[in-house]
C-alpha cells in the first residue's frame, strides 16, 4: 500500500477575462486519486459579464481570448461540475482566496448560490513546508522539489496539473498521506529532541530518535520574573504600543487599497496602449506596496510589545 493512498483533492486554477472575478472564461482542473492524477482538463467558459471584459495582459497571462470561448458553455454548466466534485474532494489552487472569490462572484452575477466547499491553498503549504523556497510559487517550488517539466500543453489544464504535481511531491517528502495531514499545523520538537537543524524540521510521523550524547534537549522558556511595582507601568506603556501599531496597521491597510485601485488604472492604461502612463502607475503601485508592508509590519510589532 502506497504512502499516498489516501491522498485525493482537486487542483483547480481559475482564469478571468479580465479585474472582475466574476469575469471567469476557464477553470484548469487535475483530478487527484491515491496519490496520482488521473484525469486533467481545461473548461473553457462563457465570461459572466460578457466578451467585451476582455484584456490584452490577462489573455496573454493565461491564452484564453473571445475566440477561445465563442461556443464553451455558460458558467452555471461549469459550476455546476464543479459543485459535483466539490461535493466529494476537497479543493486545491495556488491561490485559494482567488480562486474561490472568482467562483463564487461568478456563480452570484448568473443568479446562483455557491456551495460550501473545502479550499486548500498550495502556496501556504510551499511556505510551511519549504520555507527556504523564496519566493513561495508553484514555479520555484516545483524546481526546489525535483519536479520534472512534464510539457502539458496549453490548454490541458497545465496549470492546475502542476499545482498538482508541486502537492504530491510535498506529501511524498513530509510523509504526509492525506491532505489534513498535510495543511495541519507544525508542532514544536518533544521535549527529549536535541535542537539541530533536522530536530526543528517538521516531524511527519517520523521514529523518533535517540539524542546524541551531551546534546542540548529543548524545553519551554520560564517567563522572566516581573516586579510587582514595575508591571504596572508595564502595562501602561503596553496600551501605548499598541494605540500606536494600531494607528500604523490603519495607514498600511490605506496604502494597500491604495495599492489595489493603482493596478487597476495601469490595467486600464496598459488597454487603451498608454505605455508612459502604466509605467509611472507600477512606480506609485511599488512605493504603496512597499509602504503597507513597512506599516504593517512595523504596526503589529508595536502591537505586541509591552513596554518602551
């Protein structure tokens, strides 16, 4: 019996005609059974808000266009597949919270009501599991990870075959054989662990091991001892930090709205063939970018202090 037996999902990505997500013109999808996909397609889809959303950059992103979907089926029939399979296997995407968002605008603007369906994202699982993997994509995953090229056309679901691919070869190396197994959280090393690299590493099931001689063995920090007359202006200045990172995480999240309507202008810019125009909008996109995460970042660890 394979490690992998138990291993079933399916691997979906997604494509929109153009920014609305309700906007879907093809879902990519590989059918995963015991460890081994078994069936990938592509689907294409008659966009929900018509053929005019259309844009230049997300055609050439993903090689769907008006012509490729001239006779494909209305989503309400994809979606409909896709609730089915949805029913009985989980769902796994290379950005879950995209993908499920796309399916569940698309599925309201043709007057339905999306199913509760189980969405995995495959980058989180990057980022967990193989963290020295930068920056967490399916691309640099899959060559990290060893996986072969395997030349799936266009067409043929590619792209949800890698996501695929990339899973199945982090099941393999963490030994994780289902995918609750696999999405769970990562657990300290036993108390009896030395702490070396391979000790600090998520443990899959593992035998434990012996602890070499002499070897430092983990165990939980004591909190330092707080004075009694010193922990009430602790407490004080706590609150302080943390009026101060909230006012912080406020202008981050200003600077990623921000950073959201500028990527919508350039892909106006970029429609209309304003080249200069695009350009000077993904400089202003970078800087707002760049500013909600110095904020945020910077906000949330005055969040957590407790004093100056």
């Amino acid at each position: 019996m394979s490690e992998l037996d138990e291993l079933d999902f399916v691997a979906v990505e997604i494509h929109t005609a153009g920014a609305d997500p309700a906007s879907v013109c093809a879902v990519d999808m590989a059918l995963v059974r015991g460890g081994e996909i078994v069936a990938a397609e592509r689907w294409p889809v008659r966009p929900p808000t018509g053929p005019a959303s259309f844009s230049r950059l997300h055609t050439q992103l993903h090689g769907v266009d008006e012509a490729a979907v001239a006779d494909a089926p209305d989503w309400p029939e994809v979606a409909a597949q896709l609730d089915l399979l949805g029913e009985h296997l989980p769902f796994v995407a290379s950005g879950a919270d995209r993908d499920r968002g796309a399916y569940e605008a698309a599925t309201r603007a043709t007057g339905g009501t999306p199913q509760e369906h189980e969405w995995r994202d495959a980058l989180t699982l990057v980022g967990r599991l193989r963290p020295d993997v930068a920056p967490p994509r399916i691309a640099t995953a899959a060559q990290a990870l060893g996986v072969p090229d395997g030349g799936h056309p266009a067409g043929s679901g590619s792209e949800a075959v890698r996501t695929a691919e990339v899973v199945l070869a982090l099941a393999r190396q963490s030994g994780r054989g289902t995918v609750r197994r696999l999405w769970s959280e990562a657990v300290p090393p036993a108390p009896d662990e030395p702490i070396i690299p391979e000790s600090l590493r998520q443990r899959h099931g593992a035998e434990p091991r012996v602890p070499p001689a002499g070897a430092h063995r983990w165990a939980p920090p004591s909190p330092a001892p707080v004075a009694a007359s010193a922990a009430p202006a602790a407490r004080g200045g706590g609150v302080g930090w943390k009026l101060a990172g909230t006012a912080m995480v406020g202008i981050a999240l200003g600077a990623a709205l921000f950073f959201v309507a500028s990527v919508s202008v350039i892909m106006e810019y970029l429609e209309d063939g304003r080249g200069s125009d695009a350009t000077v909008g993904m400089g202003i996109a970078a800087l707002s970018a760049f500013l909600a995460w110095w904020f945020g970042k910077t906000g949330v660890g005055w969040m957590r202090r407790e004093d100056g």
